[in-house]
C-alpha cells in the first residue's frame, strides 16, 4: 500500500489509493479558468437510467477525449493545459475528461464507483475542482468505513489502484453552498 506519494499521503487506510494535492493552481488562475470554462464548454443536460426511468439531472456534463474526438476550437488550450498540469502531477497519462458542472451545492453525486468497462482496469482518475468548495466522500464497499475530504478550489484529487473496486465515492449535497462548481476528471479509455 502506497502510503505518502512525495510528502502527499494517502486518504485510504486499505484497498486503494487517493491522494490529495489541494490547490496546485493560484486563486486567481482558477477562478480565471472557471469562468472561462462555464462560458465556452458546451454544457449538457446528464441522462440516466434510474429504477427503469430516464431522467435529466439538474447537474450538467461535457466529454473531451483524444479519439475518436478531439479537443475543440477555444477549449483546446485551457483543457489541454488542464490535462497536462494534471499528467505532471498525478505521473500518468489520459485521453478523455469528463466535466461537470454543479450550479449550486444541492447538486451532488451518489455513491458510486467509476467501473465502466472502457476504463482502463484500476487505471488512474485524476480530479481537478474549480469553484465553491465541496466535501467529497469515500465508502468501504465491505467494512463501510467513511473518509471524507475538502475538495478545495484549483485542488487536484487522484483515485488510483484498486480503489474503484473496493470503495465507492459521492459528492454530498448541502443547502450551504449557494455557489457553483466545475469538476474535471481525467481518465484512460482503452480500446476494448
């Protein structure tokens, strides 16, 4: 188990691996990168199958990726230069990113694990939080153990190993934060 990564240590007492750097870019530069991103990124309503229903989240997404894709006209620097600060970091390398904006913080995400198929197996999730900060919570699928940290803004979270296997993570909601968020999770898609 990979206890402390360069003096950054780890969230997880067993089965995984998430490291925190908090903020790795300024104030001013994620605020900047925030406004930017809310008024270029094409935002989208996120579907889903919930009980057999189909249903529109409040919470609104966008997908970049190398293939079979490729990065847009205005977005490609800033989400390339994202991508880049975030290999530096983490020591991996994506090919896709998965945005997401919450408006305020009544939206959230549920228990979940990121374990589609096309994701490289115990492959690497790199996070990027821009905007309000939001507690961010972790779940042990057998003991149900909880750790729960701050996602602050121009912090970067990385979720490694085996943690999508053995923990589910969500972002609560709160009524507290009336401002919102950008999330930008980096991640390897492999040819199936």
């Amino acid at each position: 188990m990979d206890l402390f990564t360069d003096g950054i240590r780890n969230l997880l007492p067993y089965d995984g691996t998430v490291h925190y750097f908090g903020p790795i870019i300024s104030s001013s530069d994620s605020d900047l990168l925030f406004h930017s991103l809310l008024n270029t990124i094409e935002w989208k309503q996120d579907e889903a199958i919930i009980y057999g229903k189909h249903i529109l989240t409040k919470r609104k997404v966008a997908w970049y990726g190398d293939r079979p894709f490729a990065y847009t006209y205005s977005r490609t620097t800033k989400l390339l230069e994202l991508k880049s600060l975030t290999e530096v970091h983490s020591q991996e390398k994506y090919n896709s990113c998965l945005l997401n904006l919450y408006h305020t913080g009544e939206e959230g995400m549920a228990w979940h694990s990121d374990g589609e198929k096309d994701l490289k197996k115990n492959g690497t999730i790199a996070s990027i939080s821009l905007g309000a900060e939001r507690k961010f919570s972790f779940k042990h699928k057998e003991s149900k153990l909880n750790v729960t940290t701050v996602l602050q803004n121009g912090s970067l979270l990385v979720m490694k190993d085996e943690t999508q296997a053995h923990w589910l993570h969500r972002l609560p909601p709160t009524t507290k934060i009336r401002t919102p968020r950008i999330n930008l999770t980096f991640r390897t898609i492999v040819d199936q």
